[in-house]
C-alpha cells in the first residue's frame, strides 16, 4: 500500500530528536526562566506517550 511506504519513510526518525530537543530546552532555560520551564512538562509528557499509542494502535489493527 502507498501510503505504508509514506508512513514508513516518516515514521524513521522517531521522537528521540523531540524528545532530545524539549529536554536541551528545559535544561538551558531553567537557570533563566523556570515557570517557562516548568510550563513544558506536559508537552513532554504527550510527547513520550504518543508513540506509544501510536504504536500500540498500529500492532492492534496490524491484521485487520
């Protein structure tokens, strides 16, 4: 199917460089502005849960 192909070819990278990347930000902001900081731990948890869901959602319909 093409779009497997297309989902495929972007899923690759992963969240490892978001996730790399909200954690840098918290670390070099927190010395500065800390509310802002702190503003961001729900954007980081959605951003650790999403790919699993995203992937426990893919393996429960793989088959169908």
């Amino acid at each position: 199917m093409p779009w497997m192909e297309w989902y495929d070819s972007t899923a690759k990278p992963g969240c490892t460089p978001t996730l790399a990347t909200i954690v840098w930000m918290i670390l070099a902001i927190w010395p500065y502005y800390r509310w802002i900081a702190v503003v961001q731990a729900p954007y980081f948890i959605w951003v650790s849960l999403a790919p699993v869901l995203q992937l426990s959602m893919t393996w429960m319909n793989w088959g169908r």
